[in-house]
C-alpha cells in the first residue's frame, strides 16, 4: 500500500514572509540611518573643507598685505630719513634766525612758524619710522597703572581746557607687568589723545584696570563718551595711513596696535556713533629678560 503524508506548511510560508518583511524594513532602516550618518558626516566634511578654504584665503590675504606693508615700510623708512636730514638743518636754521631776529623785530613770528611746523614735520617722521621700523620691547617690571597716570598728566592740559572729567578704576593693586615702559606708554598716550578729541565739547574718560588669574592676563579699559566711530569707518582704523582728521598721519592706531601685538597682546575697539568708544587691552604677563 501507498501512505501519502500531508503537511499545510502556509503557516510557516507566512511567518516566513513576515521575516522577510522585518528583514527587509530592517535593512531599509539601517540604510536609511546609515544614509544620514553618511550624509551628515559629508555635510561636516563641506563645512570643515569651506572653513579651511576660507582660513587659506585669509591667510593668503594676510601674506600679501603683509609683503605690501614690508615694501612700504622699506620704502617709509628711507623717504623719512631723507626728509629728516635736511629737516633739522632746516629747524636749527630757523632757531638761530629766530634768536637774531628777536633782537631787531621782536613781533616778527616767521621763524618762530618756520620752527614750529619743522618740529611738527618731525613728529610726522618719527611716526613714519616708528612704523616701519618698530621697536622690540625691552621686557622689565612695569607698574601699568603708573604708567597710565603719567599718560594721564600729559593730556591734563587739554582734558581742563575740554571740561572732561576723568573716572579711575584700578584694580591691579600694584601687581608688576614685564612691559617696555615707554612704548606702552606711546600707545596709552595716543589712545588716550583719540579719546580727548572725540570730545570737543567736553565729556567722560573712564580708565580702567583689571587682572585675570585664571588667564594669568591684565586688561586696561580707556572708554569715552565721545562722538564714537561708524561702523565703516571702524573696519579700517587699524589700516595703515586710513585717517578721518585733517592732519593726522593715520599711523597711530597701526603702532598702537603693532606696539600691543609686540608684547603678545590684543587690542579691541567697540564703538557707535553717538555713544563714544571703548578700547580694550589685553596683555599676558610675560617674563622680563
């Protein structure tokens, strides 16, 4: 005899397909994930790459306006030193004829001019060659606040005269910086004569102090409530020789700036027209040698 067995086997054809289903889903979801991931980690890669492109560019523009300000800081040097020469002929020249002419014609004034704008000329050259040519700190213990007082006394003259109040905030309670004394002291002079003449009706000077341990850094603050700065014109008040007064040189902000950099330093400025300015410096301590 013949036994014929049977066996319905759709229950397992369908748990089956469900399997494959769960598979399928499965691997869509992975790949799904695995999509983003990739494509996410494509986007970072973009913006990594465009960040870098950029920096080179920066760079790159960095180099070039270094190389061009290296030619005319070559070139600055030597027209001034050309200018200075005849220069202090010129002015001993003056002084001598002023000295005779006092004796004759006491009201006459010319040469007292001719000594006058000689020495301003000078001025102007010696800011042409400070830039050119700056000067390497010599690093020794250095009282800032000291310093920024006998800044202070030089402007005092004018300060009276304007009406401007003046607000100290020192807080470094005496702590010694390694600094060069005189060139920090060109730099707090300038920005403080900046600050004096962005008010001319009078105003507010406020200087103040401060010390960062944890960054192991000192910060001086000299902030007016002056005319301020537009925004235009404050994008390039570092640009050497970029200037809005008649008979500036537009190098002060540039050796400020280069005479802050000199010590490992960083200058900030922040203003707007019509609420003053803030200048803000940031210098670590550094080792005196």
């Amino acid at each position: 005899g013949v036994f014929e067995i049977t066996q319905n086997i759709s229950q397992d054809m369908a748990e089956i397909s469900q399997f494959r289903l769960i598979v399928l889903a499965a691997l869509i979801v992975i790949m799904g994930l695995l999509f983003l991931v990739l494509r996410q980690i494509v986007k970072q890669a973009e913006i990594i790459l465009e960040r870098r492109q950029e920096e080179q560019r920066t760079l790159e523009g960095q180099l070039h306006q270094a190389e061009r300000l290296a030619a005319l800081g070559e070139m600055t040097a030597g027209v001034a030193h050309e200018i200075r020469n005849p220069l202090g002929i010129i002015s001993s020249t003056a002084e001598l004829l002023k000295q005779r002419l006092a004796r004759y014609e006491p009201q006459n004034r010319l040469a007292q001019i001719i000594v006058e704008e000689s020495n301003r000329l000078n001025e102007k050259v010696t800011e042409f060659l400070d830039f050119s040519r700056p000067r390497v700190p010599n690093l020794r213990p250095c009282d800032l606040e000291g310093i920024i007082d006998r800044s202070l006394e030089l402007v005092q003259p004018e300060i009276e005269r304007l009406g401007i109040t003046v607000g100290r905030a020192y807080h470094l309670n005496g702590h010694a910086q390694a600094a060069d004394p005189d060139l920090l002291h060109q730099a707090f002079l300038n920005i403080l004569l900046n600050a004096i003449q962005s008010m001319p009706g009078g105003g507010h000077l406020t200087v103040t102090t401060a010390r960062n341990p944890r960054s192991q850094s000192e910060e001086i603050r000299i902030a007016d409530n002056g005319q301020g700065i537009d925004p235009e014109t404050l994008k390039k008040v570092f640009n050497p020789f970029f200037t809005t007064k008649e008979k500036g040189s537009g190098l002060g902000l540039p050796i400020v700036k280069s005479i802050v950099e000199s010590h490992q330093g960083t200058i900030k400025i922040d203003s707007a027209p019509g609420e003053g300015t803030i200048v803000t410096i940031t210098l670590p301590e550094l080792k005196a040698k």
